[in-house]
C-alpha cells in the first residue's frame, strides 16, 4: 500500500513515473510509490497509467511492484482504451498477463464454457 504524499506532485513527475514504467526502472518505480504517488493517477497529456504501460512493455517487475501498491487492473488508457490484461496479451507478454489475470480472477470464455459443460 502506498504512504501518503510526502510532497506535491508535479507534471514532470508523472511524465517520469510513467516513462520509468515504460522503461523498467525499478529503482526509480519504487521511489515515486515510496513517496506516495498514486499509481492509479490517469496523466492527462498521455491518457494512460503506469499499469498499462508497464503491462504493455513487458515489465513484469514493474507490474509488481504497481500491483502491491494497488494498481487498479481495471482502469483503460484513455487513448487506446486497453486496460493492463489486455495490452500484456496484445503484446504477448504471457507471464504479466497469467499474473493480471489471476489478479482479476479472469476467467477466459473458452475455459467459461469447459467449466459449463461439466
């Protein structure tokens, strides 16, 4: 869970959060969730959020991290309209989205429709 702000966040901030996600620097992940950025925050210019991107990208340490501080699964980008589980599939970065989709308790249809048929 992440602390409580320890100062006022800026716009170049999030633009770093978001590109040390992207990047997968996890020594500075850990220091903006450390300082209580909220990983859930939609920047505006980008129209996305850290989850997605880290998702998208591969990163599965990032993916962690944003999860244990309470990354919300659920949000989509505001552009693409992905959430993390789907850009990791798109991507095929299989492990990130056998994580999110645990995560989720997602189910996929075809294996909805096995269980069904027993």
């Amino acid at each position: 869970m992440p602390n409580k702000p320890t100062h006022q966040f800026h716009s170049s901030d999030w633009k770093r959060f978001i590109q040390a996600c992207q990047e997968g620097d996890a020594t500075l992940v850990q220091h903006y969730l450390a300082d209580g950025i909220d990983p859930n925050f939609q920047y505006p210019e980008i129209g996305t959020v850290a989850l997605v991107e880290a998702a998208f990208y591969g990163h599965l340490r990032i993916v962690q991290l944003l999860l244990a501080a309470n990354a919300d699964t659920s949000i989509r980008q505001q552009l693409g309209g992905l959430n993390a589980l789907e850009a990791a599939t798109q991507q095929h970065h299989t492990e990130i989205a056998a994580l999110l989709a645990n995560k989720n308790n997602y189910v996929p249809w075809y294996l909805r429709w096995f269980r069904l048929g027993k």
